[in-house]
C-alpha cells in the first residue's frame, strides 16, 4: 500500500472560477454540514483572494461570512485555508505591510488555520514577509508556486524558489497550477525534487482541469510524493474548475494510495444543493463557456479562475469592435472568433512582457494588454497604444522582478514615455496606513470590529467597504441581479411586455390608497429617491408617503415582508387612488 493521500475541497474557489459571485453566507452555512458529512475531505478552502471582496460587492459582510463558514470545520476538526496574494493581500494591487500583518491576526481569530501565500511573480520579497507574519500570528503559512509553461519556468527555477521559501520558514509548499498547464512530468520532478531535499515540507498541488491535463498531473505528483489534492465536486467541477473528487479518489485508489471513502448520500445532497444556489442567483453570473475544457488553454495560458471576468470583458468589447469593423467595410467577427484572437494575442503578448506567471493580477494585466492591443489593430493603430498603469508598474519592476526578460520594443516605449525601471522591494513603495483607516473609522462612528475585523475590511478593500457600509454596494447587486434575470428571459424569445408581465405575475402590487404626490424618501443631504429594486420591506415598515392635496401626509405600510421587483411611481409623482407605486415579490409565504 502506497502512502495517504488527503483531499481539499475548494469550494468557494469552484465559484469564483465558474462565474462572478460566491455563495451568500446563508448558503454556506447550509453546505458546511454536508461538506463535513461526506466525510472526505482533511481541509476545505474557505476564504480570501477575491472571495471576501465579492461578499461586499453584493452588500454582505465577508467577515460574518468567514466566521461562519469556519465555524463548522474548526469543530470537525477540518483544516481551513485562504487564499493570500502576498505583497496585494487579498486585493489586485499591494498592500502596507501593516494591514498585512493585521490581516493574519484577523484571519487567526476567525478561524483560519492555513494561508496560501502566492505571488504572481514568484517574487521571494512579497512571500517570505507573510511567512513571517503568518507565523506570528500563529497560522500555517503554505509558501506557494504559482505554475506555468514557458523556456524560463524549469523544474531548477522552481526548486530554487522553493529552497528560499522553505529556508524562510515555510512548512508546506502549494504546485498551484493555476491553469492547469503545467505538464504532468514536469510537477512530478518537481514534486520529486522537493521531497528529496525537503521531505518533512507538506506538498500541496491545486490544478484547474481546462486543459484536459489536471488528471495526469495529479498521478504524477502523487506519485512523486504529494501529499494533499485540491479537488472538487459536483456540479461545479471540470470545465475550468477543478478535477472531481469521486474520479481522483478512484485513480489513486486503483494506483494503491491510501485515500479516504466518500459518502454518496452527503456528496448528492451536496451536489442537489449546490444547483440549487445556481437556480437561485449565482447561475445568471455563469458563462456557459466556463463548463466546457478547451486545448486552447494551453497555449493562452490563461488560469480558469479568470475566465468568467474574460468573458464578460469580451461580451463587452464585442459590440465595439464589430462597429469598428462595418464603419470600415470589412467582415464582422463572431465571440468565438474573438476568444480565438484573444487567446493568440495573449501568446504574442507574454514573452514580450517577461513572462509573468498568469494569475491574479497579472494574468489580468496580460489579458487587457492583449484586448487592447486587439482594439488597436482593428482601428489600424499600433499595438501598446493603451497599456494602464498597473501593467506598467509590473513591467517597471515595482511589482517585483519578472521572470524573463522584457521586449526591447517595451523597454524603448518606456524610454519613450520616460518611465523609469526599479529593482527596490516592492513593499518600500507602499507605507503604513492602519492610522489613517482608524480615523476614518472614528470619524463615520463605525465600530473597528471583533479583533478589528472591521478596520482590516476597510483598509483592505476601502472603496468597496464604504460602498458597501452606504447601502450602495447591495443597491446595485440587486439592480444588477434583476437586468440578468430579465436578459435570461428575453434571450429565450420573450419580448419586454412578456417579461414584465412575467415578473409581475409573481408578485403583489402595491397601490396608492388615495390621490396624491408620492414621498418615497426624504433626505436632507442629497436627492431623495424611489427605492432600488431589490429593497426589502418588513411588515410594519414605512413603504411611502402620499402628500394629499388637502394637506395630509399619510402613511403607507408595506404589511408584508417582500422585495421590490419594479418601481411605477417616481419621487414626486403624482398618483390617483388605486394606481401602482410597486411590484413586490413576497418573501413571508411558505414555499
């Protein structure tokens, strides 16, 4: 019998890799208990990277949402892991070392156990100082390898990394093979490599399945000494997630590793479930594109966890660049045609670039390059007219150092722009700011939070954070949420008419119980406004006001918990007995 081989569960990575959002916090409440009840997996991914910035995206606290979904593995005593950018924590850009290490306190006391810490860059001087901090804080740093293919991407380049991380204090060390392109025999040296110098040091490998590689990947790592696999599970696993855990578990099995049973009945509830979190919301964010495996990754490069955002970038240009296209007499082109440029103009762009291995951000950083570079030749402009300026902080080398070496034409177009290279650490660009975001705390009246989860949530992602604290982050999810539901029915043949009768045959009107003009809101301090679709009323809330021509202003109760599904009376309109102000969609009626 050959060694134990344990599974992980990256569940809400499986999300962020298939579409837009994540699960709400209700949600993973729910799929925690049967998560542990499948009895297979020693940890389960439960936070960070984009995860926690997208609760606040659609108004929620993602602080709740880790405590909570923590909370049910820490008491099975299930490993936890996040996912941790480094130098740019758990956002696209860097981070003041002191809310970094405020991060791993945090995080700590929420329950936490493990970060995986990567670089885009595989940049030594933004890992090892979370190692340090992480330590400190009493979490498990997991040093990380962000995998890709290329003349400069060895198995020695690797190893030498790996030496430095571990020499820095690093007990366990993550093959993220981000997308799945890393051939199979290269992570088996790799892995192999390590294991001979290190064979104390936990070896995790985490691949995305895109590239129809993922399978072979895992057999060979395994072979070579890995200890833990990333996996996932129905109905979200494959395409450009991840390898299903049923099917791993029976490969290694029949290879004669140690591995754990699974319990069918937990995995199909889970799975029923997790459609059911797709038929609620998340599925209107999900390209149909992100189920399917394609080849074409592997000379793209492209990791899956961006595919999502790649595609609405293209659904986006798409209208644009056929414009573009007809203005000049020439043929127009369809999606896939330009997902097919997309892919060879990434492949064009890279080497130029330095090689910089494609994850979050600099995968995003390559990609708009190369979509802009796409616009240009189809207006007959040359290509680098628009680079932004986080791409070009990478190529001067405030990001830290690339892994190859740059395109003379981008050096002399730096030249050109007088931009000037660096090769300081990253982090000296980058002073300390915690002070700041506690005077401004102090100053909005907003509580710094359980072991100052709240203070790290601004000083994290403050433009999100705030929006989400002024209702406005939840406002537009919810108006966002009712333009994909409407979208999804006319693309099935339904006209606007049809659809509004459709939506409104499933809720209440709300009507105006005498003539008047409607006061939605009264708000000193800026316009006062209908309310958004999406808003949810309780029984004994206001819902209005009517101003009455005879001088009354009188009250209107919404006398049933609902949300707003259409708005028909503006702020200041004026209405008679019995016309429509509101559709609710009634959420106090059993299902």
């Amino acid at each position: 019998m050959k060694k134990e081989i344990k599974f992980s569960l990256v569940y809400r990575d499986m999300w962020q890799s298939s579409g837009k959002y994540q699960p709400r916090v209700d949600q993973l409440v729910r799929i925690a208990p049967l998560i542990v009840e499948m009895g297979c997996f020693a940890r389960v991914e439960t936070n960070g990277g984009a995860f926690e910035q997208v609760n606040l995206l659609y108004g929620e606290n993602p602080n709740k949402a880790v405590r909570q979904f923590t909370k049910f593995f820490n008491e099975a005593g299930i490993q936890t892991h996040m996912l941790d950018r480094g130098l740019n924590g758990l956002r696209m850009y860097p981070v003041p070392a002191d809310v970094r290490k405020l991060m791993y306190k945090v995080k700590k006391a929420q329950g936490v156990d493990i970060t995986r810490i990567f670089c885009g860059l595989n940049e030594v001087r933004n890992i090892i100082p979370s190692i340090k901090y992480a330590l400190a804080a009493g979490m498990i740093p997991q040093a990380t390898l962000c995998i890709t293919f290329s003349p400069v991407h060895t198995v020695e380049y690797y190893a030498a990394i790996a030496n430095q991380l571990i020499e820095a204090g690093a007990p366990e060390i993550c093959l993220k093979d981000m997308a799945g392109i890393g051939r199979p025999g290269m992570l088996g040296q790799l892995t192999r490599t390590i294991k001979e110098k290190h064979p104390e040091v936990i070896i995790q490998y985490h691949g995305h399945s895109g590239p129809g590689l993922s399978m072979a990947s895992i057999l060979e790592v395994c072979e070579n000494g890995a200890d833990i696999i990333d996996v996932a599970m129905e109905p979200l696993s494959w395409g450009k997630v991840h390898s299903d855990v049923i099917s791993v578990q029976a490969m290694l099995k029949d290879k004669g590793f140690q591995v754990p049973e699974i319990n069918m009945k937990a995995y199909m509830k889970a799975r029923s479930m997790t459609q059911e979190f797709i038929d609620d919301f998340l599925g209107y964010f999900m390209d149909a594109t992100n189920k399917h495996m394609s080849s074409l990754l592997l000379t793209c490069g492209l990791p899956g966890g961006m595919m999502g955002s790649m595609m609405a970038d293209l659904k986006g240009v798409h209208a644009g660049i056929n414009m573009i296209l007809r203005s000049k007499n020439k043929p127009e082109l369809t999606l896939d045609d330009l997902l097919v440029m997309l892919f060879e103009e990434v492949e064009y762009v890279w080497p130029k670039l330095g090689y910089p291995p494609l994850v979050t951000p600099f995968s995003q950083y390559v990609k708009n390059v190369a979509l802009m570079n796409i616009m240009s030749q189809v207006k007959e402009e040359p290509r680098w007219s628009m680079i932004d300026n986080n791409t070009w902080d990478m190529i001067l080398g405030k990001s830290g150092k690339l892994p190859g070496a740059l395109a003379p034409e981008i050096i002399e177009l730096a030249k050109e722009k007088g931009l000037q290279f660096t090769d300081e650490d990253p982090q000296t660009n980058f002073p300390d700011q915690l002070d700041a975001y506690r005077a401004e705390m102090k100053e909005n009246g907003w509580e710094s939070g359980e072991d100052d989860e709240e203070l790290f949530e601004l000083a994290m992602h403050d433009r999100q954070y705030r929006d989400y604290k002024s209702g406005v982050a939840k406002k537009r999810f919810e108006e966002e949420l009712q333009r994909a539901k409407d979208a999804a029915l006319a693309s099935k043949g339904f006209s606007e008419e049809e659809v509004r009768k459709f939506k409104r045959s499933k809720a209440e009107p709300i009507t105006a119980l005498e003539k008047g003009r409607v006061i939605w809101e009264i708000d000193v301090e800026s316009a006062s406004l209908a309310p958004s679709v999406g808003k949810v009323y309780n029984p004994e809330e206001t819902f209005c006001y009517i101003s009455t021509p005879w001088g009354t202003h009188d009250k209107m109760l919404a006398n049933f918990k609902g949300r707003i599904i259409e708005v028909c009376a503006k702020q200041g309109s004026i209405v008679n007995k019995g016309d429509v102000l509101a559709y609710i969609e009634r959420t106090d009626l059993a299902s």
